[in-house]
C-alpha cells in the first residue's frame, strides 16, 4: 500500500535522501531531475526490457546492488512474487526503500554483499545483477558466488562497458606461441582502473563485451540474450567445478577479526 503524500513532501524526502543515481517517477516527482543521463535507468530499461518476462507471477527475485530499486520496482511491476533487494550502502537501502513506500509495491530489503550472498540459503528464479560487477574488486568471484549459492534459473546482468563491442570466437585451446590473438580489439579484456575513472573511486575494472560474455560463461552462465551491448541474459546450468575453479572463501585472519569486532 502505498503511502499519500503531496508532490511537496516527496520532493522534500526524495531531496533528503539524496544524492540519487537512479532517476525514478514517483508519483510526478523525479528523484534525479539533474542525472547528467537524463532518465536513467528507465532509459536504458526500455532497450532491454522486452527480453525479461513480461509476467513474473509466482517467481522469485533477487536484486543484488539494488541502489535506488529501480529494477526491484520493475521486476514487482511484472508480478513477482517476492522480490528481495539488498545493497551493502545503506543509503542506497532508505532510498528504495521509499521509493517502495511511494509506490506502494511490496518489497523486501537488506544490507548484504554480493560476496555474502551465501548466507540467504536460498534460490531465486530470477537474479538481476546490473550495474556492479565494475565495482567490485574481485569480480569473478562475485559471479561464482551468484551461480553456487542464490541463481536457481534466470540472470540479468550488466557491467560498464569499454573497448570493443565485437564478440570474438575464443579457441579451447592455443598454442603458447600463439600471441596475435592478445592484441586483438575483440579478445576479451578487463580493464583496470588504478585510481578514478568518471570521479569514482569505486569504478576498478572495464570490460569489453567479449570479456563480459566470458566471465558469464567461465561461471556457469549461458547468454540467451544480448539486447543491447553491456545487457545479458542468462541461463544459470549445472556445472562440475574442478579443485582449481569455482569460488573461493577466505578465511580472516587474526587482526582482521578484531577490525570486524569494533
């Protein structure tokens, strides 16, 4: 059930909250009127939407870096069940949180790391993963994490983007003198980013697009559709790990457990 407050409240809450990077309606009042992408993520929706079920009746969701909730709302819109959305920001937690409250759509939040996903012992039909893996400081990781313990189905993913947009034919296999093929634009390349990049500090790594169909791949994700350059869709299959794949859990160490206890 929605809350009812006047366009002046909202626009006084929304303000409050801020800063926003996801620019949504709520009820006429737009949370990021300034965004230097104008009307994002809901344009950027628009070009891909067609590919996610149009009715999600009776599926589960999992939005990890849900932000400001845009794609909860979105995926709540489409009848999901129970759509669960969790972010390690808590800002990003009030702001959709409210969002929700705006539009009166039932959904469920918690602040969780995509490296912690295991602890919610559960699947999800649906996973949206959009706009984090750049982010992230081990970013394959993350993937793994997602495919081991929470996808039980479908993943829709999407990274940040740079270099080549062309999808190269990798071989199984190459020969150690084989080089050439490095210094191709298609190759699939992570791009690290030192220090800044668009004045954020949490922005560590550019793929290009082979790079971001590979990733999804190497983690036990089949791309049934690539609606726009940095968008996929994805079937989650079985898979055998071997020893030396998969993800891993790192133990804490001494001081670290200390750091973690204050």
């Amino acid at each position: 059930m929605s809350i009812a407050l006047s366009p002046d409240e909202i626009k006084r809450r929304a303000e409050a909250l801020g800063p926003w990077f996801h620019n949504m309606d709520l009820n006429g009042v737009w949370t990021a009127p300034d965004h230097f992408l104008g009307d994002y993520p809901g344009v950027k929706f628009r070009g891909f939407g067609h590919v996610v079920p149009a009715d999600l009746s009776g599926k589960t969701v999992l939005d990890i870096g849900c932000n400001g909730g845009f794609y909860a709302l979105e995926m709540k819109r489409r009848g999901a069940s129970r759509v669960l959305a969790v972010d390690v920001d808590e800002d990003y937690l009030a702001q959709a949180r409210f969002a929700a409250e705006v539009t009166g759509l039932d959904i469920e939040f918690a602040q969780l790391s995509v490296y912690d996903v295991a602890a919610l012992g559960e699947r999800f039909d649906l996973v949206v993963f959009m706009g984090v893996l750049y982010h992230l400081r081990h970013p394959l990781l993350a993937l793994d994490l997602i495919h081991q313990h929470v996808a039980k189905d479908l993943l829709l993913f999407q990274s940040l983007q740079r270099g080549s947009a062309e999808m190269m034919d990798v071989p199984e296999n190459a020969a150690f003198w084989d080089v050439a093929m490095f210094d191709r634009p298609d190759y699939p390349k992570l791009h690290f980013i030192e220090h800044r990049y668009a004045d954020d500090p949490t922005n560590w790594w550019a793929p290009n697009a082979s790079c971001s169909a590979a990733m999804l791949r190497s983690s036990g994700f089949d791309i049934l559709e690539h609606p726009e350059e940095e968008v996929f869709l994805c079937r989650r299959r079985d898979m055998d790990i071997p020893m030396w794949s998969g993800p891993v859990y790192p133990a804490r160490g001494p001081e670290t457990k200390k750091e973690a206890g204050r």
